[in-house]
DNA sequence: CGAACCCTTGACAGAAATCAACTAAGGTGG
DNA sequence: CCACCTTAGTTGATTTCTGTCAAGGGTTCG
C-alpha cells in the first residue's frame, strides 16, 4: 500500500488516536484493491471478512427485499463502511456495489476486532464512529418517516447548498439512485422535481438551481434533528469524506453510514 | 436505589463486564425515579443530561416533524435508552415519553463519558450496545423502505409469534402507537388489520391469531435481515430486553434502540 | 448505425391519507 | 346506578399521493 494512503487512513477519525503500533498491525494485512465500476463488493447476509475503506471512487450501500432494492448511502473518499457488522461479526444487512472505478482498502475484520481489544483509543474512536453512524440512520428514517416525497427532496436539496454560497449544484448520483435513496421511483421523482419549480428549485440535467430558497424551506421546514448539523452536507449521499474528527453534530462533514 | 435493581442493572450486557469500582463510581450519582404515565421524559433537540434506563414500565421513542409525529421504537425493562446522544454530547434526535407508569434510572452522562475513557470493558461493552443499536435502525428503515404497509404489518405478527409455539399473541401497545411505528394511520391500520384476515391473521381486539402462517409468509417473506434474528422479538416494539449480552444476530432477544 | 440505458411524460391503477361518522369501552360525577 | 363525556378503534366516502405500465427523446458506447 501506498504511503500516502496510510498516511491519508491514519488521519481518519478511527483511526487517528490509536496507537502507531497498533496501526501498523491493522494494517501488516491489509489489502488495497481497485475495482472497476458497478462490481459488487459485498452481498447482504453475507459474513464480514473485511472492514471497507473507500480511497477513491465511490460505493452505494443498498438493501434488497424480495424483487426491490433501496439505496440507504453512498460512501465517498474517504470512509470507510460496515463497521458494525464487523465489529459483531455478524451478517452484512446490506449490500455494496462501486459506483465507478473505485478504489478500497480491506482490513481484516478479525484483526479489527483483535485490535480494539487492545487498544483503548481505538475503542474510544470506533464508539464514536457509530454513534456518528447511529445518529445518521435514525435521522434517515425520520426523513423517510415523516416527510412526504416532496417533502424529502426539498429538503435533500436545501442540504446540498446549505453552507455552500452558491443556489445551485450538481446532483452527485443518477436521479434513479437518488430517486431510491429518497425512497420514490424514478418516474415519482422527475415529476417530483418538476413540481417544485413552481416553489423554487429548477432542474436542468444534472444541475439543481434555487431560484427561491425560502419558499423552498417552506416545504421542507429543514432541521438540523433530521437534516443533520448545519455544517454538513448530505451524510450519505452527498459526502465527501471528511478527515475531520467533530462530533456528527459539529463536524465539516459527518461520517456517512457504516453498517 | 435499591440493591436488587443494581444487581439487575450490573447484569445488562452494557454493564456486566465492567469493573465494579467503575460501576460503583457510575451508580454513585444516578437517580431512581418513578414517572406516572404519558409523561415526556425527554424533548428532542435537548441537551442529553442523562443516560436513562428503564427498570419497570414502558417508554415511547418518538420523532416529531412539523406537526407529524412517528414512533421509532418501546423500550421495555431492562434496558437504557439514548446512549448514542449521551456519548457524542449532540441533541437528542428523538424524544421520549412514558407509557404507563416507568420506573427509570438515571446516569449522569458526564459521568457515562469519564468512566468509558478509563474502563476498557465498558468501552468494549459500549461498542458492541452501539453496533446492535445501529443495526436495528438500519432493519426498522429498510422495513419501512422495502415492504407496503401490508407486508409490514404481516411482517410484524410473524416476529411477535415466532418463535412462541402460540398461533396468537396481545398486541403490546395502543394499536394507534403500533400504527405510527408501522409508518400508517391508525385508520390504515384497522383496515389492513382486516385485509390480512383473508389470508392468515385474524384479529379480536388487542389479540392476533394465526389462522395460516404458510399465508402470512407469502405475504411477509420474512427475512433475519429485515426481521432480526431468529431468536428475538421484535426489538423495537415486543421487546421485553434482556440480561442476554449476545450479538444482536445470536441473542435470545435484541437489545431496542438506543437513539 | 444500432443497442442499451437513463430520463421524462402521459395515462392509469393502486395504496394510503384525510375527513367524517359511528361504536364501544372506560371513567366521572350527579 | 345511570347519564354523560372522553377516547380508541372501526368503517365508509373521498382525495391525494405514489407506483405501474407504456412510449418517446436523448446519450453513450460498441
């Protein structure tokens, strides 16, 4: 592996206060692997072998049920995913798949666990870290729970140009997957999208432009207690990834979903 | 507080490992209290103060939005709820109340953060309580997310009878609760209630027979992704919880939320 | 160029919410 | 003890929202 990579994965959260000693085991076996885009990673109900780290690229996280399927996140550079299932060794409850050519360190997840055994700070990051990751899913289901469909992508899109000082931005996924992770069909979501330039969002291609931010907040009545902290972006599916340690609540950027 | 309720408290899978001085140092300033019921324990958005664990009773976590509200889960005795908020020192993202009359003890949080900074085996116990917490969220969300209100609600009947050799089984909660944790209308749920008659669920009041559970299936296509797994309850909503520490996938019942 | 795929649009169907009325059960107070 | 009130639950009528099915436009890529 690269130095600069280990360097760029000791400056994550998880990873940044533990021991150099302990480090450096967690990663004597780690992998560093490139995939090509669209090659799932990892199948739901599978065993966790490895704890994920995306270095470049980017993973959708989805869950499957009968014949549908729903994206829940998308993970960006760099974070890593499944942490919980590792951490219980228990079945993964969702899937991952590259969204483009990506590229993903493995730690095994035996040495994961072995190390934070040892470890205390290790321990004391992880427990923070799926807080984080707690907190995000809790405030995904309110989303998915209390607001309508409309509702849901006024608000994901007030999130993307929250601290941002431009009124547009470009839509970092295709609308389907969007579409999935808002919990509508494609078909819902463009006529979704369309309905809103009539409160202030217009839509053209792949870029979003707010022409009128408050009749936008109007329908989305946007909080930091579902929306997350005002100084993030989308957790999941905006996210870029954040060598920031902050609390998920103060942070540049909080952590996106770990399984 | 009395002696019989810390010894119950000490054997939760959260505290069991820990040292007893730690422990000792975190009960020395807990409260005990007993709330009558439909009181509101906790607003969301709050600053965490405590963390809270039920000895007796019943609690609601719920979310508010505008003028919606959605339950996310019941906490049942014995078990400690909004553990992640009190860890990360971030607002509550859900708020509480009780169901009936709860007897509820009450852990400093600043004393909840010192003791896992010098307690490994409570940091450990901290992070297996969190990673079970995490996966219940992600099951409840890809529930709502992947099946209707029907399958849901099949969904539901089949874990509370799953693995009790009864064909029936007492609704735990007001139907109107169950409804908004379903993510429906109390209306919604009578008539859906109804509908599932036809195929394997009858209903009588606040009882549920299974009349075909080889129907219900077909409608529920129960999954332990979804579901949990096979040995416990509904973690949210049946939840009578455990002195079992197990993984949330090999416990005899899941530990609910945490928030 | 054609095939495949994403997105959009339209027409329609189905699911669930809303509004309203009604029943039944439990509690209160005369 | 009973009239009265409140509230949970049900049922019906209707609207609203969202999904489904089908078709067409636009892109990309081999």
């Amino acid at each position: 592996m690269r130095d600069s990579e280990l360097a760029q994965i000791r400056q994550l959260p998880l990873f940044r206060t533990m021991a150099d000693d302990s480090f450096a085991l967690l990663m004597r076996a780690a992998y560093d692997q490139t995939f090509p885009a669209f090659v799932q990673l990892i199948e739901q109900g599978a065993e966790p072998d490895f704890l994920h780290i995306v270095v470049e690229g980017s993973v959708e996280l989805f869950a499957r049920w009968q014949d549908r399927e729903t994206t829940m996140a998308v993970v960006r550079p760099v974070s890593s995913f499944i942490l919980a299932a590792c951490i219980k060794d228990a079945p993964y409850l969702m899937a991952a798949r590259t969204l483009e050519k990506t590229r993903i360190i493995l730690l095994p997840s035996v040495d994961l666990r072995a190390v934070f055994q040892t470890d205390h700070k290790f321990a004391m990051a992880t427990i923070n870290e799926l807080a984080s990751c707690y907190r995000s899913v809790v405030r995904h289901a309110k989303d998915i729970k209390l607001r309508n469909a409309r509702e849901r992508l006024a608000a994901y899109i007030l999130r993307k140009t929250r601290d941002s000082k431009s009124a547009s931005f470009i839509i970092p996924v295709e609308k389907r997957l969007l579409a999935s992770y808002l919990g509508v069909t494609p078909e819902s979501l463009s006529r979704t999208m369309k309905s809103l330039q009539e409160v202030g969002a217009k839509v053209d291609g792949q870029r979003v432009i707010i022409t009128d931010r408050k009749a936008l907040e109007a329908v989305a009545h946007p909080s930091p207690l579902i929306d997350g902290p005002d100084c993030d972006d989308e957790a999941a599916l905006a996210g870029a990834a954040l060598l920031d340690d902050g609390d998920d609540d103060e942070s540049v950027v909080a952590r996106p979903y770990t399984y």
